[in-house]
C-alpha cells in the first residue's frame, strides 16, 4: 500500500522527523542516523534520503510505501531516547552518538 504525503500515516512520520532533520542538521545526516540506529543485520534495508525528502516534502502528488514508513518509524523508535526537545541536562546529542 502507497500513502500519500497528505495522509495520517505520513504526517506522523513527518512530525517526527522533523526534530532529527534540525538536529542533525540535513536529511542526509537524518538518514545516515536512522540507518546507523537500525543496525543493518537485523534484515532492514538501508533508508534513501530520497524518501525521507518525499515525506517531508508536502507534495501531495507524492506517495511513500508502507514498507518504507515502516522501517522509518523503527529507526526513529530506536532513536527515541536520543532526538528529544533538547533540555539544558543534555549531555548527549546525536552527533555524538554517530
């Protein structure tokens, strides 16, 4: 099944990739983060940037797989306890953690 980026189940993705996208500082940092959080042998195929562009693009031409937004939310889960709204405790940021 495609979803389209105006749908619920890519809009809750969107928001929360957002704060790993300003954290990091590009998609293409967001995306080297959630593969790294994945641990690539646990049978999960590496996410593109390109779909990480598409989720957050807003274009409502755009679709994602559920496939794709399966895995994202894994990744995303795992970096759960790392991409947070920063707090003046913080003594970990992602990029100390890639």
């Amino acid at each position: 099944m495609r979803y389209h980026t105006f749908e619920a189940p890519v809009r809750a993705v969107a928001e929360r990739l957002r704060p790993l996208v300003a954290q990091t500082g590009s998609v293409r940092a967001a995306c080297i983060a959630l593969n790294a959080a994945l641990s690539f042998g646990s049978g999960y195929k590496p996410i593109h940037s390109n779909r990480l562009h598409t989720i957050l693009s807003g274009d409502m031409r755009k679709a994602v797989n559920e496939d794709s937004l399966r895995v994202i939310r894994v990744a995303l889960d795992k970096l759960n306890g790392i991409v947070r709204q920063p707090t003046d405790d913080d003594e970990l940021s992602i990029n100390e953690w890639l």
